[in-house]
C-alpha cells in the first residue's frame, strides 16, 4: 500500500511540475530551471543601467516654428473610466473633459518602488471609483479616490525578489489581467483580490496586455504575438517573427481596431495586422530604416494608434502613419513623441522628449507648429525630459522627469503656464471623470481637478 502511495504522489508532482499552472505559494517556482532563468534576468536588468542607447543629436528635433492655421478641436468628452493601457483598443486618446487642475484632491504614498534604476512605471486605471496600479516590486493596489488602500496583492515569493517588476494592468469583466517582465500571467478578482488563475509563461512579457472577446493579447521577448484565453491563460494561437532581446524597458505596443484585428510592432520594427480570432496575418511592414538596424535592442515605441483607417506610431526616430487596410505607407516624419500621439480633426498633438510641443498635420505629415515649452521654466531647471502628456479640455498637460506639469494651447501652439508637482516623474497623466492623476517614481499619487 505504501509504495502503492509514493506512485500516486510521484505521479502527481510529474504532472504538477509539467504543467504551466504556477502555484501562488511559490513551491513549484523553485525548480533548477527556474532558478537559472531568474538569475539571468536579474542579471540583465542590471546591465541596462550601463546599456541603454543614448541616441545622437542627428535624432533630437529642435525646430520652432510659429502656427499660422485655425486649429479645430472637438468637444470635451467626459471619460469615467480608465481601464486599460491607452484608455482604449485603440490607444486613441483625444480630448477629455477636465474640470482642472487647481485644486488636490489626493496626494498619497503608496507601495514601495525600490528599484532605482527603474525608468518606467505604469499609469493607474480608474474602475468604479477606484483606482488600481502597481508598485515595481511587483504588489497590486487598490484605492479609493482619496487615496485609502481597499486592498493589495502580491503573487512572487523570494525568488523573485530581486527582480524588478515592470506589471502591465488591464480590467475586462471585473478582473484584472496582468502580465509581467518575468513571463508570469495572471487574473485577479477586483472586489476582493482572489487569484481567478496563474500561469507562468517562462519567457519575459514586453508589451502591455489587451484583453478581447474573452483573449488575452501580449508579445513576448521573443518577438512572439501571443493570444491566451481570459479564462484560464492557456495558449490559443501565436504568430512568430525576428527574435530580438530587449533592453530597454519600455513596454510595446498593441492595438485592435473596431473590426476586431490587432495591429502590434515589435523590436524589429516590424508592424504586423492580424485576426485577433485565429491569428491569420493580413499584411506585414517593416517601418524601420537602415540607421536604425544596429540599435534593435534599443527599440521603443509610443503606443500604435487607431483613427479611422489609419494607424499611427512613434519611434525613437520618427513618426509613421500607414492605411489600416493594405499597411502601405502614407507619410514619415523624423521626430519622435514622448507619449502616445493624440489625434484631433485632421491633426496630431504630441510633446517630444526634449520638450517640443508640436503640431502635425496627418493628412501629408506637415509639421504646423512647434514650440519648446521647456523655455517656460526657469534655465536651471529646464535640463530634464518630457515624462508624458494628455489633452484635457482643449488644453496640453506635459509632465517633465523633474516633477513640473506644463500647460500649452492646441489652438495657438503657445505655452501658457506650469505647476509644480515635485518628485520624479516617469510614468504618463490619465483623466477620469473629470479629475487628473498622476504618479511620481517614489509611489507618490497625486489627483487634481
């Protein structure tokens, strides 16, 4: 009988150990595997601090130019909820009604960002009068609106606590999905925290998770476009492409239009349209020029935009717009945005790193307008980056790295004022029911209206 026992227990850690369910507690994380691949991560990420491609000044736009056109913007549309990564499927942003920024309504530290070589963090989601974000050792928050915590989850043991985790959040069906930069998927309860599932993927996760008619959509490090069921994280379909290691990290991006296709680029600079039902492929594009093939592992990318029938994107080196249906071409423009493009009329909004507030005409691809808004700051202070940007009713809202919240006009292409919120700034402002919010690098969570 005893020997009889020992079969059924062997058997059954065989077949626990080989599936891809990873357990919460952490005991199946300790194989020999495992442990490797996690010292090879935690390597890695060490090495950015010293690798991170500093692009040469042939690549910074620096141009200003006056604006001499009526710009038209649409009305305000009160947005009452934030629930995924680009607000949308189709990451297209416009104007959001925004009651202010005068007064602050919350401003709390929240979670432990100890890595400081981290240099991204993920903007929070709006739910129900709730907020939800995660702090880069990995723990999920959930907040009211005045900041006090609901409840808090944290799935890694000890293994990976020398990892920085670099979470993705999306809310579909009151769950919240989250993939990670260690290769682990997961799906949470949002009223109470239950783990509805998990699984580990065993390859890092690079983009930021969408989640459609009941699929999950990521890419891997691979460069692999994976679809996962909602319902319990097992694989549907992938599509392979160039395999190429990140270094960086940044998130990439994916987006899915009203027809239900997925539109992704990865690290090749690859931009591929395909059925979001059974992966079939309907047209692929290489947008990345010659100068750019030696720096692949540095590739980022602004989150890819869907207006109408055309696809938007931005890059370290330029912005491109092509036809959603054939992926043909129609214009590209050597400057690059900080943040995700916002589209308005017949025009394109952005803020460049190095503060050029810029208006692009995306019919041909003219720039119209540029300002450097950084001028507004006093000289000391205007050595810094632009973190992110937003338009809240007809009105630019631009975060600087060194914690300044800069004011331009859409309509006249001309900075207006700035606000000081204090701290570093890394992750880009949302908009919800009318309120702003915003997260500085030390889990500091700001709320304005």
């Amino acid at each position: 009988m005893n020997k009889f026992n020992n079969l059924i227990v062997l058997f059954s850690f065989v077949f626990l150990t080989n599936c891809s369910v990873v357990d919460p507690v952490g005991v199946w994380n300790s194989s020999e595997k495992e442990i490797k691949r996690v010292a090879n991560l935690e390597k890695k990420q060490k090495e950015i601090i010293n690798t991170e491609k500093i692009y040469t000044s042939d690549n910074i736009f620096s141009k200003e130019k006056d604006l001499n056109s009526k710009i038209i913007l649409s009305k305000p549309k009160n947005n009452l909820e934030w629930k995924m990564s680009g607000l949308n499927y189709q990451n297209f942003l416009g104007n959001i009604y925004l009651s202010g920024i005068e007064n602050t309504f919350l401003k709390k530290k929240i979670g432990k960002n100890k890595f400081s070589y981290s240099k991204v963090m993920g903007s929070p989601l709006i739910f129900n009068n709730k907020i939800f974000f995660s702090d880069n050792n990995g723990t999920i928050f959930c907040t009211n609106q005045i900041g006090e915590v609901i409840w808090k989850k944290n799935i890694y043991k000890k293994l990976y606590k020398k990892i920085y985790k670099n979470l993705s959040l999306t809310i579909y069906k009151n769950n919240n999905y989250i993939s990670d930069n260690i290769g682990f998927i997961y799906s949470i309860n949002l009223d109470n925290a239950k783990i509805n599932w998990i699984k580990n993927h065993g390859i890092p996760l690079k983009s930021k998770i969408k989640v459609f008619d009941e699929k999950i959509f990521l890419i891997n490090q691979d460069n692999r476009i994976i679809s996962f069921s909602s319902k319990n994280g097992s694989i549907i379909w992938d599509i392979r492409s160039i395999p190429s290691v990140i270094k960086v990290q940044n998130l990439l991006s994916l987006s899915i239009s009203n027809q239900g296709h997925l539109v992704s680029i990865d690290t090749s600079g690859t931009l591929t349209k395909a059925n979001t039902k059974d992966g079939r492929i309907f047209w692929t594009i290489n947008i990345a020029d010659s100068a750019f093939a030696h720096a692949t592992d540095f590739f980022k990318t602004s989150d890819v935009v869907i207006s109408n029938n055309n696809v938007f994107v931005s890059t370290e080196s330029f912005i491109a717009s092509l036809d959603l249906s054939t992926g043909s071409n129609l214009w590209k423009l050597k400057i690059s945005s900080a943040g995700t493009p916002i589209i308005n009329g017949q025009n394109m909004f952005i803020v460049t790193k190095n503060g050029f507030f810029v208006i692009i005409n995306i019919i041909n691809g003219e720039i119209i307008s540029s300002k450097n808004i950084l001028n507004i700051l006093k000289k000391r202070k205007r050595s810094t980056k632009i973190s992110g940007f937003i338009m809240g009713s007809s009105k630019m809202y631009s975060l600087t790295h060194n914690g300044f919240l800069i004011t331009s006009s859409p309509t006249t292409g001309k900075t207006e004022n700035f606000k000081k919120i204090g701290g570093l700034i890394t992750s880009s402002p949302i908009i919800s029911n009318g309120n702003l919010y915003i997260r500085t690098k030390k889990s500091k969570m700001f709320g304005f209206n």
